[in-house]
C-alpha cells in the first residue's frame, strides 16, 4: 500500500511537472509570435544594403572588416555574417529569423541542462530538464532589460541575443564531449569545431567574449582540481581548444583597421576598467533584486520546490562531504556572477561607460541562472526537512504551491502579452506591410524621391527621418532602389487612405 501511494505521488508530480513545461512553454510560444511582427528599423537597412549588394555574406563581411567606417560594426564580424545568411532565406526573413532564434535558444538551454545533469551523474526525471531548461528561459525572457531592442531589433538581436544561442550550444557540446572524454579519445575533428564554433561566437560583439575568456579559465581550474584521468587531460585540452578560438576572435576585433580609432579616444587604465566594471556589476544586481523582487525570489522558488518535492519522493541522505560542497556553492556563486557579469561589462566601460540596456541581457540570464542554482541546492540541502505532524499533508500542500507557480505565473504573463503587446506588435506590422507595399509600387511606376508617412520611434530606436540626408532614409533608398526617401507627419485616421493610394 505504501509502494502504490508512493508510485501515485511520483505519477502525479511527474503529471503537474509536465503540465508547468506546457505553461512554461505557451508563454515562450507567446515570445516566439511577437518576433513574427519584427520588420526592418535603423540598421537593419543598411546591414541589409551591405549583404545584398556583396556577392556573399562572406564578402560583406571582409569589405564591412577592412573598412574604418562604423568602428565598433567593423570589428565584429559575426553578426554581420549571419544577417547575410538570415537575408537568403527571403522576404520573411526578419520574422522567420527572430522566431527561430527565439526557439533555438530555449531549446540550447533544454540541452545544456540535460548534458550537465548526465555529466554529473544527476538522476531524475527527464522532464526536469525540459521544465528547468524552459524556465530559464522564461524568466530569462520576462526580466530582459530592454527586450524589444534585444530579440526583435534583427541589429542588435544578432549582436547581443546571438551569441547567448549560439554560446549555450557550444557548452553543450563541451559538456557532452567532456562526458564522452572519460570512456574513450576525443578525435581532432572534436577540437578543431570547438576552436572554430568559439570563433565564431567571440566575433559577434565583446561582452560575451569576455564573458567566455573568463568562464573559460574558471572551468579549467575546476577540472584540473577535481577532475580524474584520464578524461580529466582530454577535458582540459578541448577547453584550451575552445579558449584559443575565442582569444582568436578577440585578437580579430582588436587587429581590425576601426579598432585604432576606439583605442585612440580611450584613455582608461587597466585599473580603472577592472574597478569600474565591478563597480557596475554590483550596481546592477543590486538595482536588479530592487526592481524585480518577485520574478527573482520566484526564480529561486520553484526549482527549490522542484528539487524538494523529487526527494520526498526518493529520499536519499547527503553525505558530509556533499553538505560541504553545497554550502561551498552556495556561497561562491554570488561572487562568481558578480566576476562573470563584471567581465561582460568591461567592454562597455572601455568604450561607452554603463552598458546599454540591450547589452545587459547577458548579465540579466546569468543571475536567473544562479537563483535557479541556489534554489535547487538549497533543494538538495534541506531534501530530509519534514512536516513535524502530518508528513503527507506537508507535501501534498508544497506540491499544489509548486503547481500554482508553474502554471499561473506564465500563465499569467503569457495573457498579458496577448492582451497589451500583441495588438501593439501586430497593429505595427501591418502599418509596416502597408508602407512597404506602397513603397515598392511606387518605385515601380518609376519614381526616384519618395515621400512616405513617418511612424514614431520604437523602444528608442531611429525610424525613417524626415530629412532625407538622414543616415537611415539613405540606407532605406538603397534597399528599395531609389534615389531618395522622407517622411511626413500624417494623422492616425488619414494613414490607411495615404497608402492605398
């Protein structure tokens, strides 16, 4: 009897585990339907412009690196890369593109948690993997600073969003191979992607690459204190593999022709960075719990619960040794985050001072990442906390609060997504589709000087000027193919009738 009531509340919690990854997921989906509404602002133009009027998006690339135009695009060569491979999938490929980016990251988190849980010989259900992985990302994308300019503005999505896709699936990866490494030897071709894949990644902007320069490094101490040969020498090598790659990428930003003029108007010393930097990185944690409480202690909250509730139902006790391990974690994390966000800032206080909001996505995820860690060990360090009079009770209540959690929070946000910024998202869109038709149509009957209605500016983002002598109106005519664009002020009610026109 026991045993069956034992199975049921293992079935039941494995049931409400599945049904927080549908809610947690419903509202990712909710996330993924806004960047169907994204359409081309600012840079997107002229990044536009460059790719399609290059052979290949490897050739923009080259001509954008050697030019000293631009200084701090010139350096980066990633994002431009992949904007070209992003313009070859056609018309759509702005919605397509932000979409797909949106659901490979929290895909990438799903995997990156599933690989860590197998290399650390964690044994639970798989579903935990899932939910966590979806967590993450949904927290991650609810906390972001300015998530309009970080996942649906394709300029800076490819600069700030891209590298957090890309970098979760090199680690992994790395984590997957790391595994591998203890049974057998990792071939050439293993560390020859890892070089070529941090590369990669380090050439989208600084702030990650710093970020991985420092990780990086952090990891290799950890294994070479801990770890067991011989996969422990294997895993150092294919870490120093993917460090040289990104120190690669760095070195290719700093050699550009634009990087002399972004050295010459600093006149920071290496001090003042570093103190700087983790000036602002404290700053921002600090400002952070302040402005977000809730979503942060809820962070925590619900893989504690998580963790908690798989315990009662597979009680296991700690030893001491992993008690000692736990309260280490607990303790060293804060001060980890702090040196990992610090690192992701230097760049901004080298060259600009506090970092933009869409360049503090990255930090923002990292600090979910670590309320998530110290709820699941403080999860692991209380899993013998029991009910004093009526065990069963006890957990039966936490299980229905773990639930309530799960589901009604994204549900919740998931709602007011639908309610206030879809009919915003979509209503834009459209006024956007309608322009653009009229625009080409226009060009079409052979008109070079286009005068088109002007939309405002969107979450501080530069639309079409009305001077035509505008950066942006420039880069909107080439991409179009006349000679000049400018917009007018139009009333709300008269837009419809401009257009058809």
């Amino acid at each position: 009897m026991q045993l069956k009531k034992k199975m049921f509340a293992n079935e039941f919690f494995r049931c409400i585990v599945w049904i927080g990854i549908l809610a947690m997921l419903a509202a990712i989906g909710m996330y993924v339907y806004l960047g169907t509404f994204s359409r081309y602002l600012s840079d997107d133009y002229c990044e536009a412009v460059r790719v399609n009027k290059s052979s290949s998006p490897v050739t923009a690339v080259i001509e954008r690196y050697t030019a000293e135009s631009w200084p701090r695009a010139t350096m980066r060569y990633s994002n431009l890369l992949f904007i070209g491979l992003s313009e070859l999938i056609g018309k759509n490929n702005m919605p397509i593109t932000i979409a797909s980016m949106v659901l490979l990251w929290v895909a990438s988190l799903v995997l990156c948690i599933h690989e860590i849980r197998k290399y650390l010989y964690i044994n639970w259900f798989y579903q935990f993997d899932i939910f966590l992985g979806t967590t993450l990302g949904f927290f991650s994308l609810l906390q972001a600073p300015n998530l309009f300019q970080t996942i649906y503005w394709r300029s800076a999505m490819m600069t700030h969003f891209a590298p957090l896709v890309f970098g979760s699936i090199l680690f992994a990866f790395l984590v997957k191979q790391a595994k591998r490494s203890e049974n057998k030897f990792l071939s050439l071709p293993v560390y020859l992607f890892a070089l070529a894949a941090a590369f990669i990644i380090a050439g989208f902007s600084e702030p990650p690459t710093i970020t991985m320069l420092i990780a990086l490094p952090l990891l290799m101490f950890v294994i070479w204190f801990w770890g067991k040969p011989p996969a422990k020498h294997r895993q150092l090598n294919l870490l120093l593999w993917t460090f040289a790659g990104a120190v690669l990428g760095l070195l290719a930003m700093i050699l550009s022709p634009a990087s002399r003029s972004v050295v010459n108007e600093n006149t920071m010393g290496i001090v003042a960075i570093l103190s700087t930097s983790f000036l602002y990185s404290y700053l921002f944690i600090i400002d952070s719990l302040k402005t977000l409480p809730l979503p942060a202690f809820l962070s925590a909250l619900i893989p504690f619960l998580l963790v908690w509730l798989h315990k009662q139902g597979n009680p296991s006790k700690l030893s001491h040794e992993k008690k000692r391990a736990l309260f280490l974690m607990i303790i060293v994390t804060p001060f980890l985050v702090w040196l990992l966000i610090a690192a992701g800032f230097s760049p901004s206080v080298y060259g600009q001072g506090f970092p933009v909001e869409r360049m503090r996505f990255l930090a923002r995820t990292m600090m979910i990442a670590a309320y998530m860690s110290e709820g699941m060990w403080f999860g692991l360090l209380l899993n013998d906390l029991q009910f004093k009079y009526d065990r069963a009770f006890g957990q039966w209540a936490v299980l229905v609060i773990f639930a309530a959690l799960a589901m009604v929070y994204p549900l919740r946000t998931l709602f007011n997504i639908y309610e206030f910024d879809v009919p915003e998202y979509r209503s834009r869109a459209e006024l956007w589709d309608l322009r653009e038709t009229y625009i080409i149509r226009h060009a079409g009957l052979g008109e070079r000087d286009l005068v088109i209605p002007g939309f405002s500016g969107v979450y501080q983002i530069k639309e079409l000027d009305s001077d035509p002598n505008h950066w942006v109106n420039k880069c909107a005519a080439q991409y179009y193919g006349v000679d000049s664009i400018r917009s007018i002020t139009v009333p709300g009610e008269e837009i419809l009738e401009y257009l058809s026109e």
